[in-house]
DNA sequence: ATCTCTTGAGAGAGCGCTCTCTCCACCCCT
DNA sequence: AGGGGTGGAGAGAGCGCTCTCTCAAGAGAT
C-alpha cells in the first residue's frame, strides 16, 4: 500500500526510469507520445515525487525558513504586523512553489534549535524577522553559508540584505505635524531601544525636535498596548501640560489613549497623539488615530524577492520604503 | 567545501559507519570509549545528518504541516486567535523536535497546492485551521492517508480529531448575562454561517432567547471589525429600541462600539454589548469590553497532543474546551 | 575444555530520485 | 552512398543515511 515510485510508473508507461524523470522534470527531450504515456501512467497510478529523495540528489529542499525571533509572544500574538509579514512572505513564496518551515526563535535554547535545523541543510534559506538588538541570530546565520535576508534592518552591522521602512523619515514626519498643528510640548513613547525600530524611531522625534526648539519628554515601552498605557501615566506625571505624544507603534498608542481617557484629557483637545504603523485598529480607537502607515505586506513581499534574488547569484542591496502620515482625528 | 558525511565520521573515529550512525542515533549497544570517539569526531567536523538522506530510508520527516484555511486573508492578519493558536502550536511541537511547515490555503489553487505537497510525503501529519464549512480540505486530507487533526470542530462531519471550545455553551451564557441583567431586546451579530463558529455561537444566542421568551433580532457580519460596524448600523435601523446587542468575536464587537458610538448610544447605559473571544484589545476599547474567553493556547497545544497520539496509533477522541464569561464595562 | 549465549561491531543492501554518459537511429550534406 | 551531426532514450552510478544480517569475541555453563 506504499506510494508509487518513478520505477513503477516508467514500467507502466514502458519506458525507461530516466525518461520518466525527465517528463516529471519538464524537460522537452521527450517525445509527445512517450510524454502522453507517461504522463498518463502518472494519473493513473497517482505518481507524486518523493521529496526527500529529489532533495538527497538535488541538494535543494524548496523550503525556506523563516524565522521569528521575538521574545516577547504576546507582542508575536497581538501586534498584527507579524501576521501580516508572514502571510504576505508565504503568499509570495507560494507563487515560485517554495514552502515555508515557521520557526520561533524566542529562547536561547530555540536559538541553539534553529541554528541547528538550519545547518542541517533543512533549507535552502532563510528569512529573519528580528528587530531585536542583542539578537545573535543575524551574525550566527550569516555565518552558515546560507543564504539569508532580514524583515527590518539588522540591529549589529552584519552583511545580510534587508528590507525596512523609513522609520526615521516616518517619526519626522509624524512629530512634524504635531509641530505644525502648533503642539507645545510633545512627548513620546519609545519603542524598546534594544530594537532598531525603537531606536530609528526615537531619532526621528528627537531629530524634529531639535530643529524646532522643543524639549524632548520621553518615556520607553515595550511595543504592547499595556507598555502603553503604563507609559503614559509615566508622562502625565512627569509633565502634566504636555498637549501631544508621538508613540512609536500604534499598539501602544492604543493604551496611551486609554490611560489618556482615564486621566480626563481629551483627545486631540487637550492631547494629541500620533501612531506608527497604521494597524487595522487604529480606524477603531476613539478618536481615530493618526498614524504613518507603512506597506509591511510589500515590505515582507519584497524581502522574498531578495532572497531569490540571491539564490540567483545577485547580491542584494537593502530595500527601504517610505512611509506615509495619515491624518485621522486624534491629532 | 560540502558538509560532512556519517561516513567521513566514521573515518575519522576509526569506526564503521554503522557504528557511527549508532551514535548519531543514540543507541545504547556501543561501548562507551567507542561512542567518545564518535562523538569527538563529529565535533571536530561539525557533522549535521542530512535531513534527506535519513528521511528517505525512514520514511519520516518530523515535520508537521499547518493548514490556514482561512478565505479571508485580512481576518488572518488582524485576528490574533491566528497568530496565537499558531504560536502555540508551533512552541508546543518543539518540545518534541518536529518542524512546523506553514501553508495558508486561501484559493481552489492552493489547496490543489496543499493537498499535491501532504500527499507528497513531506510531512508526517497534518494540523487543520479551518472554521469554513465549505471547506473541502478536511474531507480531502482525511482521504489521504495522512494523520490529521483540527483545530474546531470540522463542518462536514468527517471522522478526523479535533478540539474546540465550546461555543454554544459560551455564547449561551454571554446571553444569559444580558438577560439577567434585564435587558429587553436583544440583538445578535452574528459570525459567517458557513463557519462552524459563527453557527454555534448563533445556536448558543437563540436557545437561550427561546428559553426566555425574548425576540431574537439578527444581523450577520463576517468576523471583521468592518463588517461589525456595519452589522451595528443595520441593526439599530432594524430595531432602533434595541437595548442589547450579543456579538459573535470580539473584532466586530470593536466594529459595533464603533457604529453605537457614531449614533450616540452610550455602552453600557443605552446599549449592553457582550463579545466573544477575549482578545488583547477587549480590555482597551471604550468601555473595555465584556466578551467570553476560551483558551486559544491551551486548544493549539491539546491539538498538537491529539496529533502525536496518532502518531502514536491512539484514535483520539474530540476534545471540547469551555469558556468562561468576563465581564468588564460593557454589559 | 567444549559448547552455547550474549554483546558489540562491520558489511552491504536499499530508500527513490537525478543526471551524466552512452548509444542508437535518423536526417542532411557532400 | 557514406559520413558527420543531432535528437531522443536507456544504463547506471551515486546522493547520505538506516537497519538487517552476519560474525567475532568473550562470558558462562556443563
């Protein structure tokens, strides 16, 4: 009751094993009659390769991991992002017939896993989804003599092709509206600053700031809503006149407008608050919230074409994309 | 400059390659300054077995296809049950060393894709995430000869594991909570009614209005923000009175506070509203809201238990999981 | 001392496929 | 008509591993 092998549909097609790997394989060295008998023993006898020998031969697996290094799971499980990002790569990775292994790194002894899943030749590359600083993935993989990409710049100065977007460009321009709209004193919450999206972004503020004669009123959360809201009591302690905030990510945003809500300042009348990301719950707060959005879906998309790009031979440049400020009512 | 082989191990420890494979394989039948040698000398070479090669002779491959046959990709993104139950499944398989290979089944086209790579003995089992009740893929996979389980309870009554929550029960006491607290016109918006969920929970709303001679005033949304907010507005052109409202997931509960909010209903005093899930952003919204959980989690892991005791040729038995009624401001 | 039994290690087949090499047959050119 | 070229098909090696079978050596029993 085993699986038909290229043995078995060759004898029934009355050919040869290696003409009937070739019709499998596309190849057009074969006759159109022999290709008909062959193709119809395959559909008779519901011929399907076996994976791993091609691969034993072939030394290609057609699979792809991509690996998420987040250690906090509730960031993984709550910040739509990563959703996006993944479902975006696999649909991407669908179109060239490439599968997707999922791998959490979130744990040092998962690190150690991962590591050795990848060495093990399980893959043909590898997609890393890291924002996490002290993260000693990028080098180690790096190191493998696998191909592999990053979603978002490498935190260490590592030689691996990434995609990001312009978090920089985006805070600027998100603590700029806030200046132009005649904000005083604008605080922000930070994201992480052992991640590059954490750091870029604090920059971007910073930056505005300083150009504009503000003083910079800061507090750091962690990219959750709860993070968030803790946060935000942090500076209307510190500041109670403050009249806006810029949060580094919409999911903290979220919380800072509760804790808003509940400290009695209205929002944008009392306090303005900008976002980053534009996530689908940012239409549903109350207000609304402004945000910069930017194209996670193109952005994981375009990371998989790098990393064909390299299977290729080619030697990819970084990708960044810009990000763009949309204006809704909570500043 | 390729990977090492058993045999150059073997070479190296002065053994055979049988020897060597012994170790590899933790067998207990090698005396002890033998297995040391083999050991030193895979160090010394950095050897990693080749996936390929092993499956090929034991049929296995330790990995676990994940099935996402979700139609809807922005449900996916935005609703964190996804990404929870997946990083739970994920983390739980682990433990036990088996990789998870990830295939979102969106279109007729790829699940001709998922059903040719399972049946192509890439993986040793399969784990369903389908709530659609059209869905052809459970009675497809379950044809196939691969052990399989699901995640919910499947539409077509097809003989494969599964673990659920129990909606009905959960959605019953939910409309019980409105009930006890005396509100009069009770509404529903209901989930997709070709999703198992999105039936039971409306079954679970009708019982108990029947039961407490209430009139049941419906409307359908598709388990998005969007359609709830949409759904809100029709119903309070059905039924302008209506002093409740059961939601059937949280994401369109965020919708219908939305709409209530646009047409001056105040939550919880003129309109109660009871969600379904307890996601993450149920404790943020305004008022937080009061919804039912149920264990994503722990229903991810137990799936991946299920699984493993096919594998090891136990016929698992369908486990439901209950649910439990939070309540919070809105009702 | 001989025989049986156990333990530990090697030989070698074979998993299912790809791909190079080889060969055959036919066509065109001179 | 003969020779070189070309297209199409087969033979067979080998990818790296596991696992059965076989065998050698030593322990214990008679």
């Amino acid at each position: 009751m085993r699986r038909p092998t290229l043995e078995a549909v060759a004898a029934r097609a009355g050919v040869s094993r290696a003409t009937a790997s070739r019709v499998v394989n596309g190849q057009t060295t074969v006759a159109p009659d022999i290709r008909d008998a062959v193709l119809r023993a395959i559909d008779e006898l519901g011929y399907v390769p076996n994976s791993a020998a091609r691969s034993l031969v072939t030394q290609r697996t057609d699979s792809i991991a991509l690996v998420v290094s987040e250690p906090g799971t509730r960031v993984f499980s709550e910040d739509p992002m990563f959703s996006t990002a993944i479902r975006s790569a696999s649909m991407e990775l669908e179109t060239v017939n490439k599968q997707v292994v999922l791998m959490l790194a979130s744990s040092a002894k998962s690190h150690a896993r991962v590591e050795r899943y990848i060495s093990g030749g399980h893959v043909d590359g590898v997609m890393l989804i890291s924002m996490h600083g002290a993260d000693p993935l990028p080098s180690a993989l790096s190191r493998l003599r696998v191909p592999v990409v990053s979603y978002g710049r490498p935190a260490v100065p590592v030689q691996i092709p990434y995609v990001d977007n312009d978090n920089i460009g985006g805070a600027e321009a998100g603590v700029r509206h806030l200046v132009e709209t005649g904000r005083r004193r604008i605080a922000t919450i930070a994201g992480p600053q052992d991640m590059i999206g954490g750091q870029d972004r604090l920059t971007g503020y910073r930056n505005v700031l300083r150009d504009s004669d503000h003083r910079s009123i800061v507090a750091v959360g962690d990219f959750t809503r709860e993070s968030g809201a803790v946060a935000m009591r942090q500076l209307l302690r510190d500041d109670p006149e403050l009249d806006a905030v810029f949060v580094a990510n919409d999911l903290m945003a979220v919380g800072a407008l509760q804790s808003l809500r509940q400290a009695g300042r209205r929002v944008p009348d009392d306090v303005a608050v900008v976002g980053f990301d534009d996530i689908e719950a940012a239409k549903y707060t109350e207000p609304p919230l402004t945000t910069l959005r930017h194209p996670v879906a193109e952005q994981a998309a375009a990371m998989v074409r790098l990393l064909l790009d390299l299977f290729e031979g080619g030697t990819s440049e970084p990708v960044i994309l810009p990000t763009e400020l949309v204006v809704r009512e909570s500043a």
